[in-house]
C-alpha cells in the first residue's frame, strides 16, 4: 500500500450554475432638451458685413423689381433698415465691361430670416477701393422648410453711391428701422424703429451714468458699503444692499465690486418679505404678505459673534428693521416684540425744490398726468413707497404707477424714463437713495421688452 494517497482531481462544477450572457447593453443617450431655432440665429455661416438694407413694400398690385430712379415714390416704396448684417459666403469678384470699361461686383450671402429677402431689393456698402456701392439682389432662396429659415440671396452692384441714386432712396423709405444684433441674440425682435432706437441709445448712456453716480455718491469709504445719507448715525439698510448685489454684476463699477454685505441674517425678522423681494422676483401676488413698514434698531440687538461679518462690530450704528413683521413660531415662542420707534430723517436736495426744477413743459404728454413725478419716500411710515402704492389706492406717483406696469408686465414708457433720468439729480438725498436703483430696474425691463 503506497504511503500517499493518488491525488483525487476536483469535481468540477455542475453546467447549470454557467451562466454565459453579452456583456450589458449600453444604448444611445438621448438628449430631450428642446433648443428653439431662434437660439441659433447667430451661429449662421458667413462673414459679418454690415449694410444699410432697403426692403421693398410690396402687395398684391407691385411687381418685384430694382431701383427706377425715374419711377414715382408711389409705385415704389422701401423700408430702410440700418446697420443690417449679412453673413458673407461668397466675396465679391470684380468684373468689367468691355465696352465701357465700368467695373462690377458679384457676391452672395445668407440673411438672418428676421425678413423675407425679394429681388429687386436694395442695399448699400462699401466695396473694395473704399468708395460706397449700390446693390440690388438679384436671387433669393430659402434654405429650409422651418419658420424660421435663412435666406441665401446673390446680388450686383449696380452703380456707386451718387448723390441721385441715394436721394431717390431717401423719398422712397416710408420707414426706418435699425438692426440691433443683440437683440438677435437674446430672442427678440431685432429690428426697431427709428424714434424708439434713440430711445433706446438714450436710456443706455443714461443708465450707465447714473449707475456710475449712484454707487460714488453713497458708497462709504469708513464702511466699503452703502450707507443712508444725512443720518445723524450711520445707518445701514441690509435689504437695499442686497438687492443691489442681485440687481447688478459687480464688475459694473468700481465701487460695487468692493461692497461689503454686512451680515444681520441672525435676527429673523430680517428674513421677512419686502419690497425687494417682490420687485427682484416680479410677483404682484408677494405684495399681500409684504412687509409695508419699517423704523430702525441699534445694532446692539444682533449677534455678539464677530465671525462672518457680523454688522454688531461694524462701527455701523442703526439698521433698518421691519415695523410689522409677521413673527416665526420661534419668535413667538421666546417672546420677543420687535422696538422700532426711531426712523430715517428726510434729506432736501442741494438743488432746491423739484417742484421748482421741474418745468411744466417738461412733463406734458407723459402719462399719469395728474400723478407727481415722485412721492418723498418719508411721505409716511411705508417702506420706500407709499401706503397708496401698497394699497393700489389713488395717490400713487408716476414712478410708484411704473413700478406697478413693471409687475403686471405692462410696457413701460420710454418718456417717462427719460423724465426721471432728467430730474433725479434734483431729488432729495433718500429718493436718489432708494428710487435711483429702481429706476435701473426699470429702465433695463424697458429695453429688453423693446
């Protein structure tokens, strides 16, 4: 008998437990986001040239056809649209006649589908040697069944700019729209009339400035945040701060990108709805469960805690602080009862009465004709605006009854705008406090409605 036992060999598994699969079915990962083909207007082949666009008015009696110096104004007629942009894709070539020797351009381009490009329409740009051209389209096509489809067209020069050519042009434009690229890229209509486009450029300049004037004048060096002006304490308004730091970028200015938000969040009253949070949100609805009047309290009654910014250890004396705050179940329950008997001091402008500012001639023709350009923000013990615009009540402002066509997505004139853009430097301290950032507001929802 061998003294080791022949190795047995191992019973190998039963073929039931084997299972033999394809290795997991990874499929096509679909994208069900919805891109709306006005999201991809601008990426449209060509290079940019820009030209001033004469599109011909055409109805059931017209027949298409080019420029006919000769022709009446009557039985031809353009809309002018300025600094319109076509997509290049073939450059113009230079020919020449034989017999006159006059040279000729050819080109083709792709036309945003902001119009219907016709053949016979017109344009002008400059050509190669510097000088101005006319061109006529001389074929249009569209490039896809969609809505909103680009245009391809081709064209020819059909002479140089002369005097008699564009005067022709000139008495046949019935209107006169501008081009305003980033308009195309935010989704709306790009082309704007005239009149209104220098209402536009207007308000532009106009905001930048005052933007620019507001955060120098009440920027406090001492306290690298905005402060109310002519307090006998530093005062500091916690919900103003904020919303200027949702309003704007802060790379607008200088002195917004160095504002201090000073922390007051540990009191919660602090966090109740206000004014802001219904303009900042544009909900009308907010306005019932708004906080409609505010006095001030002594920094004392927040934190001790010196950490995250805390406004006790600011050198900051007041803060304002709601009147008739809805208290949390928490404050009930400890008891507490908001103090705030003290209020802000009215500051009078250095320029004199508004009223005195202002010239009868100034605001006629603007809307609200009985309404006064503004009410003093101390005109009660309302927040910012009155007890008539809380209440929607007779005896709101002009600026009051344009906040309120904000919220209710009304348009908002453009005059009026203007008028405050005017007279605001006349306002007193605390209107150009709190109304100038309005104001913005306002003015920035009027451009973009456009």
């Amino acid at each position: 008998m061998p003294l080791v036992d022949k190795a047995t060999t191992p019973p190998l598994p039963h073929r039931d437990k084997i299972r033999v699969t394809d290795p997991k079915y990874k499929g096509i990962v679909i994208d069900t986001r919805y891109v709306p083909t006005t999201d991809l207007l601008t990426h449209v082949e060509g290079s940019s040239w820009t030209v001033d666009y004469y599109s011909q008015v055409l109805d059931q009696d017209n027949g298409i056809a080019g420029q006919a110096v000769n022709k009446p104004a009557q039985f031809q007629q353009y809309r002018r649209i300025r600094k319109m942009e076509l997509k290049v894709t073939q450059s113009l070539t230079a020919s020449q006649d034989a017999a006159s020797k006059k040279m000729s351009y050819k080109g083709g381009a792709n036309v945003y589908p902001v119009l219907i490009p016709n053949q016979g329409d017109m344009f002008i740009a400059q050509v190669d040697d510097g000088r101005m051209g006319i061109f006529t389209v001389t074929s249009s096509e569209r490039k896809s069944f969609y809505k909103d489809s680009v245009f391809a067209i081709e064209y020819e020069m059909v002479d140089y700019a002369e005097p008699e050519r564009l005067l022709d042009l000139e008495t046949k434009s019935v209107q006169t729209l501008e081009f305003v690229r980033d308009y195309l890229q935010a989704g709306q209509n790009p082309l704007v009339e005239k009149d209104e486009w220098q209402q536009i450029a207007k308000l532009h300049s106009r905001y930048e400035s005052m933007l620019a004037t507001y955060t120098k004048q009440f920027m406090s060096k001492e306290f690298m945040t905005i402060i109310a002006p002519g307090q006998p304490y530093p005062t500091y308004d916690a919900w103003l701060v904020r919303a200027l730091t949702e309003m704007f970028e802060s790379t607008d200015t200088p002195e917004l990108l160095r504002m201090r938000q000073l922390d007051c969040d540990d009191d919660p009253s602090m966090s109740c709805t206000q004014l802001w949070n219904v303009l900042l949100q544009k909900d009308p609805q907010m306005l019932k469960f708004a906080n409609k009047r505010a006095g001030l309290v002594w920094v004392s009654r927040f934190t001790r805690n010196p950490m995250l910014n805390g406004i006790r250890w600011s050198g900051i004396n007041l803060v304002v602080y709601p009147r008739d705050v809805e208290l949390t179940v928490d404050q009930e329950f400890d008891g507490i009862t908001p103090i705030t008997e003290a209020s802000l001091q009215s500051v009078p402008s250095r320029n004199g009465c508004l009223e005195d500012l202002i010239e009868n001639t100034a605001l006629a023709g603007l809307p609200y004709a009985s309404a006064p350009l503004i009410n003093p923000v101390l005109i009660d013990d309302h927040y910012v605006f009155s007890q008539a615009f809380y209440n929607n009540q007779p005896g709101q402002s002009k600026l009051e009854l344009a906040v309120r066509d904000y919220l209710e997505d009304r348009a908002i004139n453009k005059d009026l705008l203007l008028a405050f853009c005017d007279t605001y430097h006349g306002w007193g301290g605390l209107e150009r406090l709190y109304y100038t950032p309005i104001v913005l507001m306002l003015i920035r929802a009027a451009i973009r409605r456009t």
